[in-house]
C-alpha cells in the first residue's frame, strides 16, 4: 500500500497521513480474492450493525475505598475528612473517588457527595450530616471534653478550649481534642501542662505541634540515673 509513497519525502506525521488517507481507502475498498468482498463492505454487513452509540460522558476513572464512620461522623480518604449524615456513625461505608468528587455509599446507596480536597488533616462537612444540636448522639461533646481536659490543668483546658474554637464547627476537633487527653495517658501532666502552655502560646492549635512540643519537652527533660555502686547501698535481698 505504501510502495506509492517510497519516493517522497514527509515533514510531519500529518503531512504523510494525509498522503496515506486515500491510499488506505483504496486499500479498503478493494475486493479480496479468497472473500470475495471489500473490508468496507465486510465492515458495513458484519461489524457496523452490531456496534453500539458511544457513552453519554467520558470514562472517568474511580478508586473504591471501605471504611467506617468515625464518632465525629466523618470518614477518611487520602487524610482528609468527609462528612456523612449522623446516624452513620459506626457504620461501615463505601467510598468512591473520582479526580473532581467523592461520593460515599451505604448499602449501595449515595448517602454523601463532596468535591475532592487534597488538602490533608482538613475537614468538608455538610451542615445537613450534622446533628441539630451541633453534638455527638452519644455521651461525648465539647463539654465532655473540656471536663477532662479540666482534669489534667488549666493549660490543658485552655488548649482544648482554642482547639473547639478554631474549626467552623466543634465536632471538627473532636479528633484532635481526643489525641490530646490520650497524651495525658502517656506523659506527665506537669510536662502536658507546659506543652500546651507553649504551643498555645506561639498561636499554634494542632495536635500535631503539641505533640512536636511534648516530645521535645520529654526529651530534654532530665532522667532518672541509677544508684551508683557503694557498700553502704543494700540491694532488696539483704531486706529478706
């Protein structure tokens, strides 16, 4: 087919389709000896009948993710939160992302729709997903929260007190609050006391940098050294 062509020269891809259209157009009109019909031919008796009308839109491609709501009735794809209706909470959802939204399923049903953020630790919350009091339907809130953080310390009350003010809605800090008491569990709370002390300070209001703050507090704090080897120290033993 391309014999035709073998003495010229071409500059761009489209320049030499063009000079190859008619070619191959002839080349398809062109009866077949052991057929004895043209591939255009064959084409429109064969394959041209049973060909379907191209999609209504374009494919769009979707990655699908399980997971469950959380208390605070969000879930998490690629660190970043979405919102879903309340009364979800505890159950286990569906959830399918395309380049521009994020829809979320249960039982094969579309209970949430968002536009795909790629921003991470963030939330996108639906007004409508939330509970008319603006609180979680079981026992915990922001009350419950300041209580325990009252527990620890002031400094610590504060903190939490910043972290509820900070979101548009309460319930967007309700994770981070949470990983501040479950800092109490683990450190001092003289030494949480002083971290959120700081790290309020500097007009900071994340868990992460409170933990940034705490670790580096715990590591500069001084360690206990075992006693040194003397005659006069007993061991438990000489006790016995």
């Amino acid at each position: 087919m391309l014999a035709p062509l073998r003495n010229r020269t071409f500059f761009s891809i489209g320049q030499a389709n063009r000079a190859i259209r008619p070619l191959l157009e002839t080349l398809n009109w062109r009866e077949m000896e052991h057929v004895g019909k043209s591939r255009s031919r064959l084409f429109e008796e064969l394959d041209q009948p049973a060909l379907h009308p191209l999609p209504e839109h374009p494919y769009e491609f979707a990655c699908w993710k399980n997971a469950r709501v959380s208390l605070d009735y969000h879930v998490v794809f690629e660190k970043h939160y979405y919102s879903v209706p309340h009364t979800l909470i505890h159950e286990e959802v569906r959830i399918r992302a395309t380049e521009r939204m994020v829809e979320i399923f249960h039982h094969g049903q579309q209970v949430a729709l968002h536009p795909r953020s790629s921003v991470p630790g963030r939330f996108s919350t639906c007004p409508d997903h939330m509970p008319s009091n603006h609180r979680f339907v079981l026992t915990m809130d922001a009350d419950w929260l300041q209580q325990e953080a009252g527990k620890i310390g002031p400094q610590t009350a504060q903190f939490i007190a910043a972290l509820l003010r900070s979101r548009p809605y309460p319930q967007q800090a309700f994770r981070s609050c949470l990983g501040v008491l479950n800092l109490a569990r683990k450190h001092p709370a003289a030494l949480l006391e002083e971290a959120c002390l700081r790290t309020f300070s500097a007009h900071l209001l994340s868990y992460r940098d409170l933990k940034a703050e705490l670790d580096a507090l715990a590591s500069a704090s001084p360690q206990l050294s075992p006693l040194p080897a003397h005659e006069n120290v007993r061991g438990n033993t000489y006790y016995h």
